[in-house]
C-alpha cells in the first residue's frame, strides 16, 4: 500500500510540474506582442487614461453582437490602470460591462500592458498606432494577430485616419476585411 502511495505521488508531480510550467509558459506568451509587431514608444499614460470609443475590431466571444462599446481607462495610485469596457447588447436588450486591471510589462512610456478581467490571468494589450499629438485614435493588439481595436476619442474618425489604420493593420498582418465597424448610436444611461 505504501508502494502504492508514493507512485501515486509522484505520478501526480510527474503530471502537475510540467502542467504548472506550460501553464506559467502560456501566461508569459499572452502578455507579449504579437511577432514583428512593436508597441509605440513614447507613450503617455496621463494623456491615454479617459474614455474611448470602439471604433472596430476583430470578433471575439467576450464582444459578440455588441454595439457602442467603450473603454475607460483610469489610472490609480499604485500604478495600475482601471479599464471599464462597456457595450450594449442587443440579444438581452440592456448594457453590460466588465472592470479590469492593466499594468506595464516594462517600461511606461511603452505602450505595451498586460490586462486582466479574470483574476490572476493577463492577456497582452499592446498599442501599435497612436495619434502621438492629440492622443484621439489608436490601434490595439492582443496578443496575437486574432486580436485588433481601433479606438477613437469621438464615435467615428475623420476617412483619411480609417483608412490609414486599416491599411497599417494590413501591413502588420491582420486579416482587416474581418473587422467590424461597431455602431455608436445609442447614449449610455450611465
């Protein structure tokens, strides 16, 4: 039986330790920025922090069928960044959010962050394009290329700038023609 107990257990470290390790492996790779693609330097936070609009992006569970989504970012004292995502959902007829947390993954004036809503697992957030002087649009990578934002200060943005962040997010390998163009009609309540 004591035979039995200790195969036991080291069959069970033999199975966790390398389960443990892909895991933590994993985690490490999601918070990273997609290969060949670099976040914007420099980067101002203090500008960054506000509310935004989702102007479109890639389809994705957590998002499905959602209209006038928006992101508030919101910076507090220990250096992490608040993120309230909210978005109308036509199917239940009323608006949902979620409330996250952001931190750098290196240096701050990196636009390059790792977010989570789900506790202690991050997912990478990495700014690819910005408006470097008014700080009115920008373009958001996860941690592959199966992940895209483009966000703006106002509902929509001016032609010129939509198709010049398209056509970035082209050269940079995401599959644009999958884009949704999100619509930004209604008024949050809020």
């Amino acid at each position: 039986m004591k035979l039995l107990t200790e195969a036991s257990r080291l069959l069970r470290r033999a199975v966790t330790i390398p389960l443990l390790a892909g895991l933590a492996a994993l985690a490490a790779c999601s918070t990273a920025p997609p290969e060949g693609i670099s976040p914007v330097t420099p980067f101002d936070v203090s500008r960054y922090v506000g509310k935004w609009y989702e102007i479109a992006r890639l389809d994705h569970s957590f998002e499905r069928g959602m209209t006038d989504v928006t992101a508030t970012y919101r910076a507090l004292p220990d250096g992490a960044i608040e993120v309230v995502n909210r978005g109308f959902d036509p199917a239940r007829d009323g608006w949902r959010d979620a409330t996250g947390k952001a931190l750098f993954t290196g240096d701050p004036t990196r636009g390059s962050l790792k977010v989570s809503f789900f506790g202690p697992f991050y997912g990478g957030y990495h700014i690819v394009a910005l408006d470097q002087q008014g700080y009115r649009w920008a373009m958001v990578a996860g941690p592959d290329r199966g992940y895209l934002w483009i966000l703006g200060r106002d509902r929509s943005l001016p032609p010129g700038v939509r198709e010049q962040l398209t056509l970035q997010a082209r050269s940079l390998g995401f599959d644009v023609d999958k884009l949704i163009w999100v619509t930004q009609e209604r008024t949050d309540p809020r």
